[in-house]
C-alpha cells in the first residue's frame, strides 16, 4: 500500500517504510566502481596520447636540424704506413643540436680519384651523442699501393679526391636518420713528376756502364727518409744491374741524384725498364717502372 504524506503542497510517496521513486525529485546514485576506473583509464589514456604527440613531433623536428647540421670535414693527412699503404687520416666534427641522445651512430667514409675510380674506405663508430654535445670523429683510412691501378696515381700525380662521409644512427631511441655529406681534398704526391733516365753506356773496367738519373718532388705533407733502391731490367726480364740511394727529402723539397750502374755482360737495357722501390722503416712503396728508351 502506498501513502502520499504532505508536506506542503509537495507529495512524498512510501511504500511500507520505503522511498519510492518520484519523478518531482530524481535521485542520484554513485556510479559502479568499473564505471569510474573505466573513466580513469580514458583520462590517463588522453594525457599519454597528448604526451606521445609532442615527444613525436619534437624528436621529428629535433632530428630534422640534426640532418640539416650533419658533419663538417676538417683537415686530413697522409703519411706511409705498413702493408705497402698509405694511412689518410681526418677529423669529423659532428654536433648534436637536437633535445634528443643519438645512439648507434656510425660514419663511413669512401674515396675517389679525380677520375671517379675508388680507392679505398674507413669507419668510425658506433657510438652515442647526448644532447647538445660536439662530438669530433677521427677518420682513419689505408689506401694501397700498387705499381699498377689507381692507386699508383698516389704516388706521382697531384689530384684532387673526393671524400663521401655518410652516417646511420638511431635518434630519440626510435627514429632511424642518414647524413651524408661530400667534400673535395688536395692530395700532394710523395713522388710527384717521378722522371727516370737512363744514359748511354760508358765503358768501366771490365764491361760498361749506363748513368742511371731519378727525379721527384715530394708535394705530400711528410717526410721521406729511408733508402731508394732501383735495378735496371732488360726487356726480356732479367736485371742488368742495380744501385741504391739514399733519401732525405722534406715536403715541398726535390730529388735529384744520378749514378752510374754497371751492367752485367751481354745484357741490353734498351727497350727495358728501371724499376725502383722506397724503403723506409720496414716499408716498401713500388714505384711505377719508367720504360728505357
């Protein structure tokens, strides 16, 4: 049995000692607890998609002046090293102007001749740059010398190399970035305009002679201190004899010496070669072989 009890003009309805619903006075009723930590999850949901978004695009732009900045080539130098090699190396200065750490950043650097043909390459790396940090890279590279080839133009031809440097590395521990840059080097050869003659024969106790002549001007950015040795070779093969000299030659200084060698009996060096070798240290540069006129 319901009961309307007045208060007033306004009704108030029981039903055997409870409140029964009224539509004049709606009453409000806690939410079920899933309800409320389902709400929870929505509002943390919405401040972690509003953080994921700016960590996103300030890493992107971040990486974008990172690229931008890429790495400046500084000065390279060459000096003769074991393995019959010349050892290049430089300096890299690689800044991190980003608000992000790069990690797993490495270089590589490629090089060229004046005439596009490939020489040698180095590495460096991986490492990891903070934020902010200058980070300068030392380059260290070998490029091989043979008598034949493009690296035997290292030895006698000034010429102009083209560096490549390019770098893969990991930025904001997510975005995969790739620098490149090029950059052309002067290269000073240690036996630059490399002239050898060889002489008419002079008669000598016992046989004869020739004055064997060599020439270079050394335009690298080292010195050259150790020993020449050179024979003459016939043109069928075998040697016909052969002298040594010693060298002392600073950068930007010339040889210029001549000796004369004795040739063995019935050996003819026309139409042969002069083939010498720089000693130096336990090292062993070949020098191209001058034909004999």
């Amino acid at each position: 049995m319901v009961h309307n009890l007045f208060k007033g003009d306004t009704p108030v309805s029981y039903e055997r000692g409870a409140l029964v619903s009224n539509p004049w006075f709606p009453q409000s009723r806690t939410p079920p607890g899933l309800y409320r930590l389902a709400r929870w999850f929505r509002r943390i949901s919405l401040v972690i998609l509003v953080v994921v978004i700016l960590f996103l695009a300030s890493a992107a732009y971040s990486a974008v002046e990172v690229v931008r900045s890429g790495p400046t080539a500084g000065n390279f130098s060459a000096s003769f090293d074991s393995n019959d090699t010349v050892a290049v190396t430089g300096d890299l200065n690689f800044s991190n102007h980003g608000f992000y750490p790069i990690s797993a950043f490495s270089v590589h650097v490629r090089v060229l001749n004046q005439s596009s043909v490939y020489l040698g390459q180095g590495s460096f790396g991986p490492v990891t740059l903070a934020s902010g940090a200058l980070q300068p890279i030392t380059i260290a590279f070998y490029l091989p010398i043979e008598t034949s080839g493009p690296g035997a133009s290292l030895l006698t031809e000034n010429q102009v190399l083209n560096v490549s440097v390019w770098g893969n590395a990991t930025y904001a521990y997510l975005i995969p970035v790739s620098i490149a840059v090029e950059t052309n080097k002067s290269w000073g050869a240690p036996f630059a305009d490399l002239q050898v003659s060889v002489g008419a024969p002079v008669p000598v106790s016992g046989g004869y002679a020739v004055p064997v002549t060599i020439q270079w001007q050394n335009h690298a950015s080292f010195d050259e201190a150790g020993t020449l040795d050179f024979s003459v070779v016939s043109a069928n093969g075998p040697s016909c004899g052969g002298s040594s000299f010693p060298v002392s030659v600073p950068p930007g200084g010339s040889f210029d010496q001549t000796k004369d060698v004795s040739i063995v009996s019935g050996c003819s060096p026309a139409g042969g070669t002069v083939a010498a070798e720089y000693l130096s240290g336990g090292l062993t540069i070949p020098l191209p072989p001058e034909p004999i006129p």
